[in-house]
C-alpha cells in the first residue's frame, strides 16, 4: 500500500493522518450487485445474516488482495445505508492475512475507530474526524498586514526656528555665566542676579558688541566663547531643516530661508540682552548689538543648513575643480598655521609656567577665585592661537598702543597680571627666528602635498603600480589659489581676535589684519603650489 509522503512523523493532528490517508488511498473499479441491508433486530444475529456477512467478507477479502491489500480497514470507515435510506455507522475492520472480520453495527451509535494492523500500516493510529475533534482545535489570530509608515509630520518654520534658536543661546550663556560667577569671587561679589548680569555682558562680548565701562569701551572678544555661538548656531540650523522635513532635498532657496529666519530670531535675542545689561554700570547699543547677532547667526546658521539640506554638497558639485581644490587646500593650510601657532602657545606657556603660577597666586582668592581667573584665560586660549600664527608668519601683534611682539622685535609695556602672558618672548629670536618663519611655509607644502594625493585617488593609473597622469593646471591651479582663501581666512580670524580693553594703552590689542592677510596669501601660495609640484614628482605610486 503506498504511504503517505505529506505525512510529517510521528503526528497528533488527526487533519493531517485523514489528509495523508486520503491521499495514500488506491481503489479499483467493482462490479458488483448490491442488495439493502434488513434492518437490526434486537436479538442476536441469526446463521443467515452469519452467512452474508462472511460471503462479502470473502469478496472485501479478494478484492483486497487484487488491489487495496490491507486498506479495508480504512474503507471500512464509510457508512453504508440500509433499508429505508437510513445511515448506519460501522466499526472498524482490522484486516488479518487478507482476511476482514466486521463486528455487527450498533443502533446508530457513534463508535471510535481502532488503529490499523497489517501489512503497510507501520502502526500508525487512526483518529475518527468529527464535529468534537474540530471544535477543540485551537483559533490562531492570523497578523494583519503592516502598513506602511505614514508621511512624518512637519513642524511649522517658526516654532522649529523659535524653539532650536533659543536653545543655541541658551547652551552658549549658561558657561559665560558659570565662569564669570566664579571669577566675581576674587572681589567677594557674589549672588546670581550679579553672575547673570555680568555673564550676560560677557556673552554680548564674544559676540563681538563692546561693552562700555568706567574704564572705556571693552571690545576683546574671547574666540573660545565664539567659537562655541558658532558651534551651536551651526546645530540650531541642521536642527530646523530636519523638523521642516527639508532634510537631503539639495535646496539651496531652504538653506537660506533657515539661515534668515535663525538669524533675525538670534538678532531679537541680541537686542533684548543689550537692552537687559544696559543701564547697571555698563553702556551697550542695542542697534550694535541686533547687526553683531544677525550677522553671526546668519553664519552660523547658514553652514548647518546647507549640511542639512545636503546643498553644501550640490554646490560643491557645481562649482569648478580647480577651484573646488584651490579652496579645500587653502583651509587646510590655515589650520595647520593655526595648530602650529597653537602649539608654539603651549609651550611657550609650559615653559613659563613657574611665572604663570606666581601669577596665579598673586590673587588672594580661595580655590573658586583661581580657577575662575584660569577658565577665563583659557576663554581667550584661541586668541593666543591667532596671534602666534601671526607671529610665525611675520608681522606679529601688538599688546598696547606703540608696542610690537614679532620675531625680529619685542617691544611692550606694562601688562596685566594674567596666566596666558606668562608666554610672551622676552626679546628678539635671532637666528631661532629663522627656523620658525620656516612652520608656515612647511605647513602650506603639506596642505599642497595632500591635494595632490587627493587628486590622484580620483585619477586614473596607467598600469598598476604607476603614477597617475595628474595634469599640472590642477595641481598649480589649486596651490596658487589656496593663497588668497588663506589669507582671507587668517585676515578675518585676526579681526576678531582682536579689540581694545579700555581707552588707555590697551586700546590696540591684536595683530593686524590686513598685513597677516597679505603675507599669509603669498607665503601659502608659493608653498601650495610647490608641495603639490613635489607630491606629483616624488609621491608614492598608488596601489591598485
């Protein structure tokens, strides 16, 4: 007898033993007389209906040995109809040798069948399938479909903006606020209403609004502090362009709608902090004040909303390249004049550092007033940095009206007693001042040797192992205008940098801008264009 293929092993579910037994069936065509059945009696059988039933019992048995062999166990389990048209269940055949040996029906009784046992069966039970059997089958709560997300909702452009805009200041005012609070300590002013007021003045300074005073006009803006408005600006404007849903759709016309909407809240702002510090001992223009914050937080806002909008990038696409690489090797050039004049800060304060601890202990303060007098020379740590890279490159800066601090002239007069002084030269270099004139101009060659790398990437080599085929007007296009980015770059770092404390002889504090811009121009590129010219001569081959 065939088995059952769809059969798993070893199964309960009495759907999939009747499935795979109706499938395994085989049935042979019978042609045969049938006579109706009389009905039960209620005694016990008689020899008659003895001998009926063994004479189909023979032929059950010969038709299955012709075709069914061992299978009239399941068809013993159809029903047979009688006298009258009345349904009768039977029980089960259990099939011996070929022999069928039928028990006599009940009077319309259900009846369970037994398990086959014969030839092919591999004793496999049988389960009667019936109304109970379905009924205790488990219901499963088939999942419905997942449909797909809906479209995310947009965030109105003045709420985005009003929301991220205020935030942006209010991350930026909160450590003025701390810092000055502590240095307030040296004079025994404490209180939060005076840390607030007089962080809210710190922080309209480094946003480059003078602040008036007994003294004069305070206009030295710590570049750490602007730094950081810049920082968070740039955030403020990558923050609005994904709540407006203008994320990566290359639109320059949203960029600009961000950057101006952020830059007229970041304005407003500005204006109600001038109008709050003003009038407690301190004179500031509001006007002054509203232009220095449009204009910052237009900058500032700009760049995060051409990163979010993704049309830096298309821009970046459009834009010619030699040009492209002229401006990308001229702000690397400036960074690394800006690390080398970093570096040159810090050490010059290392090894001064006996001096800037005597300073230090000058003031009669406790630990708060100290590290508040630290924090706050550290907040003017990236002026130092702009002034050093001018020193390297030549024309230096000036601490008081009439003095000059460069490599070839130390001339300075009193000072104030701070940490970040203890640095300065104590004269002329000499011939030292030689070897640092050469840090500008080794770091413009390495700015120049990079853009060749970086232009033989995108090259393709004419054999493996060979130099690619870089065409000159590339190379020395892009050194030569990494000049002027440069320059441009360093002249306005140097602008704000700088600024007076008071109208006496530090009035003129800072290097100047436009001498520091013209020699950066010609000194990065002449030094570009010639380490670009090395990188194509002596570079390594690119490995394919």
């Amino acid at each position: 007898m065939p088995t059952p293929p769809d059969r798993p092993d070893d199964s309960e579910d009495p759907f999939a033993v009747a499935e795979a037994a109706f499938a395994a069936r085989e049935t042979v065509p019978l042609d045969r007389h049938t006579e109706p059945l009389p009905a039960p009696s209620s005694g016990p059988p008689d020899k008659s209906d003895k001998s009926g039933q063994g004479g189909r019992r023979g032929e059950e048995g010969r038709h299955g040995e012709e075709g069914v062999r061992g299978d009239a166990g399941l068809r013993g389990e159809g029903r047979r109809r009688g006298e009258g048209g009345v349904e009768r269940p039977t029980q089960a055949i259990r099939a011996e040798g070929g022999k069928a040996d039928r028990a006599a029906s009940s009077g319309g009784m259900d009846r369970s069948t037994e398990a086959i046992s014969g030839p092919g069966s591999g004793g496999r039970p049988t389960v009667l399938v019936d109304d109970k059997v379905l009924g205790d089958r488990p219901t499963v709560r088939v999942p419905s479909q997942r449909r797909p997300p809906g479209p995310a909702r947009r965030a109105p452009l003045p709420v985005a903006v009003g929301f991220a805009t205020v935030w942006a200041a209010a991350l930026s005012y909160v450590p003025v606020a701390a810092v000055i609070g502590l240095a307030r300590t040296l004079e025994g002013q404490g209180g939060l209403a005076g840390a607030a007021h007089a962080g809210l003045a710190g922080w309209l300074l480094g946003h480059g609004v003078p602040i008036g005073t007994s003294i004069g006009a305070l206009g030295l803006a710590p570049l750490l502090l602007t730094m950081l408005v810049g920082w968070r600006l740039n955030r403020a404007g990558l923050h609005v362009t994904r709540a407006i849903g203008a994320r990566r759709n290359g639109s320059t016309g949203s960029a600009l709608l961000v950057a101006f909407a952020i830059a007229l809240t970041y304005s407003l702002l500005g204006s109600m902090a001038a109008l709050g510090v003003d009038g407690r001992g301190t004179d500031v223009a509001p006007a002054q004040a509203a232009i220095n914050f449009f204009v910052i937080g237009l900058a500032g806002g700009l760049v995060g909303a051409l990163r979010g909008t993704d049309a830096l990038s298309v821009l970046a696409r459009r834009t010619p390249v030699a040009l492209r690489a002229g401006v990308r090797t001229g702000l690397i050039a400036t960074l690394f004049i800006l690390a080398s004049g970093a570096a040159v800060t810090g050490l010059s304060v290392a090894l001064g550092g006996g001096q800037a601890a005597d300073t230090i202990s000058a003031f009669r303060t406790g630990v708060a007033g100290q590290a508040g007098i630290t924090l706050l020379s550290l907040s003017y740590g990236a002026n130092a940095a702009v002034w050093a890279a001018a020193y390297l490159l030549g024309p230096g800066f000036a601490l008081g009206t009439g003095s000059a601090i460069r490599l070839t002239e130390v001339t300075v007069g009193p000072l104030p007693t701070l940490p970040l002084l203890a640095g300065l030269p104590n004269g002329p270099m000499g011939a030292a001042g030689a070897a640092l004139l050469a840090v500008p101009v080794l770091a413009a060659m390495a700015a120049g040797w990079l853009l060749t790398m970086r232009v033989n990437r995108g090259m393709p080599a004419a054999a493996p192992g060979e130099k690619p085929a870089t065409p000159w007007s590339l190379l020395l296009g892009g050194g030569v205008l990494a000049g002027p980015v440069a320059g441009v770059a360093l002249g306005v770092l140097c602008r704000l940098s700088g600024g007076p404390l008071g109208d006496g002889r530090l009035a003129t504090i800072g290097p100047d801008p436009w001498q520091v811009g013209l020699v950066a121009t010609a000194v990065v590129a002449g030094a570009a264009a010639a380490g670009a010219a090395a990188g194509r001569a002596f570079g390594p081959a690119r490995k394919n």
